[in-house]
C-alpha cells in the first residue's frame, strides 16, 4: 500500500530548519501502514530535508558551515537576468546549498511507528526564504 500527502510550511528567514518530525510522525500512524517505509521530500530547489540532532547550537553550526561552504558574496554564474523568469537570478546559493543537504530523507517503519534514533529528527531546510513551501510526506509498505 502506498499512502502521500503534501504539507504547506511558511519559511520566516533567508536559512530554516522547520521540524517535520511530528506531521511525518502523525501520517504514518494515521495510514495503517505497520512496516514499511516513510519518504520526506521537498519539492524546491533551493531547499533541503535534514536528518539531525534538535539543539539551537546544531542549527547555528550547520547555518555557519553552509556559509562558508557556499558564501553569499560569490560572483556566481546565476547571478544574471534570467529572460524565462523576467528577472535577475539571486538564489545559486540556496540551490547549492540544496545540493549539499539533498532533498530527502527516507526513514523505517516497525508496528506502525517510524523509527528514529534517539537525537535525531527530521527538518525542512529553507535556503531560500521567506517563501511558502511544500513537501511530500509518502508512505509505502503494508
């Protein structure tokens, strides 16, 4: 059986992490599914799906490192007008830092409960914000 839902989140800030866990938590045990697998994936390209650790000091250290990895003030190839979207390019570092996240994760299912370990939780990563987004939450197994 396969089972998916989309979810709406409101980035407030350029960098993110917006917890998932819970809304991934409730759609599974709300679709029966007892094992299987739960697939989180965001559908932007200048955002991510995280699985890591919920501490405030964790958040700084990932937002630092993607800064330093991907700097804001790089004469990027994207940063031109863009004829198909009317306007100048500003966001290659969201879409690089996208590619260094990925936009996904994938997480077991036992007796109905997704299984985590014990410091880690699922997060959407906005690097592009504030925007509304959206991520797709599917469920597969039986």
């Amino acid at each position: 059986m396969i089972k998916m839902i989309e979810k709406k989140y409101i980035s407030e800030k350029e960098f993110q992490l917006i917890p998932v866990t819970q809304d991934v938590r409730n759609f599974v045990e709300a679709s029966g599914i007892q094992n299987g697998v739960v697939f989180v994936i965001t559908s932007h390209t200048t955002s991510g799906i995280i699985v890591n650790e919920n501490l405030d000091c964790l958040y700084t250290d990932i937002e630092e490192t993607l800064d330093r990895l991907v700097p804001t003030n790089f004469p990027y190839a994207h940063s031109h007008f863009l004829p198909s979207y009317g306007a100048t390019g500003g966001n290659a570092p969201g879409h690089l830092k996208s590619i260094l996240s990925g936009n996904h994760c994938v997480m077991p299912i036992k007796d109905g409960k997704v299984q985590c370990g014990f410091a880690q939780d699922i997060y959407f990563a906005e690097f592009d914000g504030p925007q509304v987004r959206r991520i797709f939450i599917q469920v597969m197994g039986e």
